[in-house]
C-alpha cells in the first residue's frame, strides 16, 4: 500500500490548526485585554464536565442500546433523536457556562473580556480533543500502510477500517477539519458572550443562546445527512456544503462578539504584563 502524501499534510496542517489555535487566541486574548488566565481554565471546565464526563458518555450508552438502534432506523425517530441530542447539547453547554459566570466568576468580573476567555478554554479543549482523535486516526493509517499486515496482531481489522476511511478521502479534504474547528472556535466565544448577557441585560439571553446552539448543531449535522444520505454526494461536496453553513454561522457570531462589546470599550493597559492566574 502506498501513502497519499497530501493526505498526510494535509492531516497534519490540520491536527497543527485544532492544537495550536485555540492556544494561539488564549495568548492574544491575556495580551491584548490583560483577562487572567484562571477563565481560560474555568471553560475548559465547562466543556469537561457539560461535556466529557457526563453527556457524552450517557449519549454514546443511549445510542448503543438495540432498541435505540432500531429505532433510529425509522425516518421520524432518527430525525427526533437529532433534535434531542441538538438541545441536550445547548443545555449541557450552555448550562454549564451559566453556571460558571454564577459560581466561579466574581461578580466585577462578569465581562465582554472574560467571555471572550472563558469561550477560548471552552471551544479550545473541543478542538484539541478533535486535533487528538485526528491524530489517533492518522497513526492508524499510517501504521496499516506502512507495517506488515500480520505485525498489526488482533487490532488489524480496526485499522484497516481506518486506512479505508482516510484512502476514500481526497488529498485537501482534512483540511475541512481545521477549518470546521476555526468557525466552532468563533461560536464557542459567542455563545460564551450570549450567556453573559444573561447577568448583564435579563435570562432571556441564556435562551438565545441555547436556541443558538440547538440551531448550529441541528442544522449542520442535518446538512450533512441529507446531502449524504438523500442527496447521495460524496463526502468531499457535503463537507464543503456543510461547512459553508458553519462559515455563515461563525460570521454571524463574530459580528454579535463585536456588537455586544461595550460601547465605550474595556481600557486596555499596555504598560504591563498581564498576570498569570
């Protein structure tokens, strides 16, 4: 078997962006609006736990139950279950970030700068999660191409699943995965700045930002099924498709970031190095 060598940089450009720009954006932000670093910590929480610790894996049992299994066969409960894992999402996230501007953001903190930190630990553990399951699965191409078969031992069939995903993909298409990562990264700081709102002008923000996130995840997924599955593109069009929607989302959550910063602005100062916790 041969290696696709653009398939493998293109990997790897990808696995750099899902690792390296969340970092990157944490950085500028501590820099540019001397925000301490304890927020960035406190989304990474967030995500942990609304996330890693409890959704994901009640999701992952639910979806493996055979009568769950079954009945996701049918058109309307595999459409019902979409929306439910859509919204259960919005609820654990943005629960979670409500939670963390009520119990572990002072009050005199609550503001547009903090989100901005808080929504770059949120969306940066997601996206070096992704960059690391990328790069798990670029191993294991690598390794069904490179080694003898028989050297691969009771794991072969496994991999070999994996070499034919990655051999069914074109060259630039990994890169898709970076970009997708750079426009969840944008949402996740929006939604963090919606659910500030929530302190600073009524709970109806929360909502928003719940609808917000109901509507992304919903959407984007049900974009891809479709074209996939009813349409019958291949993987390469119903990406681009897919992640054209996520662009136009994360434009629109870059123009709220933008218009929910105070209007007379945050004082940034210049003359001294902002702390580290």
């Amino acid at each position: 078997m041969q290696i696709n060598p653009m398939l493998v940089a293109s990997s790897a450009i990808t696995i750099l962006v899902d690792v390296l720009a969340p970092l990157v954006l944490a950085i500028f932000l501590a820099r540019r609006y001397q925000v301490r670093w304890r927020f960035w910590l406190y989304g990474v929480l967030v995500f942990l736990f609304s996330q890693g610790v409890t959704r994901v894996p009640a999701m992952i049992y639910l979806q493996t139950r055979p009568v769950v299994v079954e009945a996701l066969k049918e058109p309307l409960w595999f459409w019902t279950f979409l929306f439910f894992a859509a919204v259960t999402a919005g609820l654990f996230e943005e629960g979670g970030r409500w939670l963390a501007f009520r119990w572990l953001v002072p009050a005199g903190e609550r503001r547009w700068r903090t989100a901005l930190m808080l929504g770059a630990g949120h969306g940066g553990l997601e996206s070096v999660s992704v960059g690391l399951l990328t790069l798990a699965g670029l191993i294991a191409y690598l390794a069904v191409t490179l080694l003898p078969q028989q050297s691969l031992g009771g794991q072969a069939s496994q991999i070999e699943g994996v070499r034919k995903q990655f051999a069914g993909l074109q060259g630039w298409e990994p890169l898709l995965g970076g970009w997708e990562r750079l426009g969840a990264l944008v949402l996740q700081v929006a939604l963090t700045v919606l659910v500030l709102q929530a302190f600073l002008r009524g709970a109806r923000w929360w909502w928003y930002a719940l609808a917000a996130h109901t509507l992304v995840d919903f959407t984007t997924v049900a974009v891809m099924h479709q074209a996939r599955e009813a349409w019958k593109w291949g993987l390469g069009p119903a990406s681009l498709l897919t992640e054209g929607l996520l662009t136009v989302y994360a434009l629109v959550g870059a123009w709220l970031i933008a218009v929910l910063r105070p209007k007379n602005g945050e004082e940034v100062n210049t003359a001294a190095e902002p702390p580290l916790i």
